[in-house]
C-alpha cells in the first residue's frame, strides 16, 4: 500500500522561503546593502542636489542622479540571491517546493529591502538641502509621489536583476552581465544622452525614462527657469563689433533692470518637454509602466525557474 506524500501549501512555503530570506539579511550580512545605499545616496546628492527643481539643468540631471541610485540598489539587492543557491532551490524543488512560492518570498523580501532603501534615500536628500516642491500631483504629499516613484523605479530594476540570477548559473556570470544591464539603463535613458532614430524608440524599454519623466513632472520640470542660454550668453559679453561691445550692453541693461528672473523663466518656456507635462496622467501612466515591469520580470523569474529539474549545469 503506497503512502501519499503531502507538502506543504504555496502560502506556507512563501512564509518558510520569506524567512530564511530574513534571517540570511540578519545573520549572513545581507543588511549591508543599507548603509552602502545610504553611502551612494551621499555623495550623490551632496555632487548633485543644490539645484534640483531649481532650475530645468539642474533638476534634470538631479533627478537622471537619484534614478541612477534607484537603478544601482535594485540591481544590486537581488543580482545574486538566486543564482547563489541554484543547487539549493533544484534539490528543495524536487522534494516539493513551488517555484511561484520561492520566488513570492523574495518579491516581498525585496520589496521592503526596496521601501527602506527608498526612505534612506529620501532622508539623506533632505538633509542635503534639496529643496523639494510642496505641491503633490496625486496624494496630497510630495514626500509621498516622490517616494512612490523612487520605490517602483528601485523595485522594478529589483525585478529585472532577480530575472537574471533566475537565468544565469553562478554569481560570477551575474556580475558579469550587471554592468551591461546598468549601461542599458542609462545610455538609452533619453535624458542626459540625445537619441534619435532606432536608438530612441529603446527608450521605452528602460526603467530610467519612466522614473526620469515621474520625477521631472512631479517638480513641474517645464514651469523652471533655463540658465544654459544665459550663461552661454555671458561668456560672450567680452566680445566686440566694430569696438562695441553689444552683448554687454544687453546683459547689462537686463541686470540694471532686474529682469534676469524674467530672461530666466522665458528661456524655460521655449525648452519645455511634453514628457514632462505637469499633471497627474503623466505621473500615473509612469508608475502603470514601471508596475507593469515589475510584473512581467517576476512572471519570468518563475517561468525560468521551473525549468530548473531539466537544467544540466
């Protein structure tokens, strides 16, 4: 008479895998990976922070820099958590444990790994001195949206490196391919970098653009003033025509005037973004994007992993 194995539900293992995940952060130095965040958000915002939504230039290559720190923590929290223990999750797997389960425990590991990285990052940009809006598009707070979009920024890039150690053999491979992931991310962004062409339609396949055009929105990027034309400007007041000098006398009658702010803020207006537009559609169709990411690389972790039985490696 044959004796029918029982194992355990999906919901019972999720809680077995999420605590060992829990205890690998305490007792295996896992928890390391918060100061490192809060290191990188340092020196980031402290090189970067001054002017962001300040003006256009400086909010947005402030907020290209706080995406990229975003991108940096996501990758690194999870670009070994699979592949490290490959051999583990094929034995476990063939003495019963579902993939679905396995991978739910590190969706939600990693999600509060991702929240406190968010407010780490959040907390040291204020004491930075950056000056943040106090007008919310969607909760009523700033501090919230923009916590919202760091988090989904930080989760989805989370997703994207969990996917790859479900894909790789060793964590040798997954460091090797991080870098190039992370170079995808930022060239083809379609911030700081100019795209046309083939090269601009990519754009839409990375983190950095969605998270890129949240935050901008949410500082109204478009309502900003533009220094770059008048800077350029006065590099050229030196020179002279005929033994005049009419740039200066230009620059110099907008500053006796007091009109700088005005020269500033109609310089804004003839470089605004349509990415960029100051409304909660475009911030809620930046965060449906980067949900929808998230999704579709945790549905693949799990796709990849239940194949592991067949794996040779």
């Amino acid at each position: 008479m044959s004796e029918t194995v029982r194992y355990r539900g999906r919901i019972s293992q999720t809680g077995i895998c999420l605590g060992k995940l829990l205890r690998m952060f305490v007792y295996q130095n896992d928890w390391k990976v918060l100061p490192m965040s809060a290191l990188i958000a340092g020196l980031v915002t402290f090189a970067v922070g001054k002017n962001i939504y300040v003006t256009q230039e400086g909010t947005l290559s402030g907020c290209f820099a706080l995406v990229c720190v975003c991108i940096w923590n996501g990758f690194f929290n999870s670009i070994q958590s699979v592949c490290r223990e490959r051999p583990i999750i094929k034995r476990e797997h063939r003495s019963g444990l579902h993939i679905s389960s396995y991978i739910a425990a590190h969706m939600i590991y990693q999600m509060l790994l991702c929240a406190m990285q968010t407010i780490i990052l959040i907390t040291i940009s204020s004491f930075a001195g950056i000056s943040f809006p106090k007008d919310s598009l969607i909760t009523g707070n700033f501090y919230i949206d923009l916590g919202i979009s760091l988090f989904l920024v930080t989760y989805a890039a989370d997703m994207i490196s969990l996917a790859i150690s479900c894909l790789v053999k060793n964590t040798t491979t997954a460091m090797t391919v991080m870098p190039f992931m992370a170079i995808f991310q930022l060239v083809f962004s379609g911030g700081l970098v100019y795209l046309e062409g083939p090269a601009k339609k990519l754009t839409g396949f990375t983190i950095t653009r969605w998270g890129l055009e949240s935050l901008c929105a949410l500082g109204n990027y478009n309502s900003l003033p533009m220094v770059t034309l008048w800077n350029t400007i006065w590099k050229f007041r030196s020179m002279e025509i005929d033994g005049v000098k009419p740039i200066e006398q230009i620059t110099d009658k907008i500053l006796e005037e007091g009109k700088l702010d005005y020269v500033l803020l109609q310089s804004g207006m003839y470089n605004t973004n349509p990415a960029y537009v100051y409304a909660a559609g475009t911030v809620l169709k930046c965060w449906g994007i980067l949900i929808l990411f998230i999704i579709l690389f945790a549905g693949l972790s799990i796709l990849l992993l239940e194949f592991i039985d067949k794996d040779k490696r």
